[in-house]
C-alpha cells in the first residue's frame, strides 16, 4: 500500500471544498483503515472492493481494543 493510492487523490478531490484539517483528518482515518486491512489476510494489495460490512465491524472491534 502506498500513501498516495489512487482512493486517496480521489476522496481528496472530493473533499476539494472543505477545511484543510477536515480532509486531513478523513484522510488520516481511511488511511489508518486502509492499513489495517492491509494486514488482514486476502487485504494486501488493497483494492476497493474488499471493503465490506464485514471488514468495517472488524476494524471498529479493532479500534474499541
């Protein structure tokens, strides 16, 4: 995974019309999820579509550790 995926520059564009330190925030967030999922197995390399339900309980379960 690379800090400038494809994902990032797009929800960057986004977010073109709000507050600096919001898209920050955000983009540190989906980065941080990004990662995480990066080390879960079948999550490396990162596309899109492994983002699912289930993948997001898991990183909020991870994240309440």
């Amino acid at each position: 995974m690379t800090s400038d995926h494809e994902i990032f520059q797009d929800f960057t564009q986004s977010l073109a019309a709000r507050d600096p330190k919001t898209v920050r925030a955000y983009l540190s967030a989906l980065r941080g999820f990004v990662q995480w999922l990066a080390d879960q197995p079948g999550g490396d390399p990162f596309t899109p579509e492994i983002i699912t339900e289930t993948a997001v309980s898991g990183y909020l379960n991870y994240l309440k550790e």
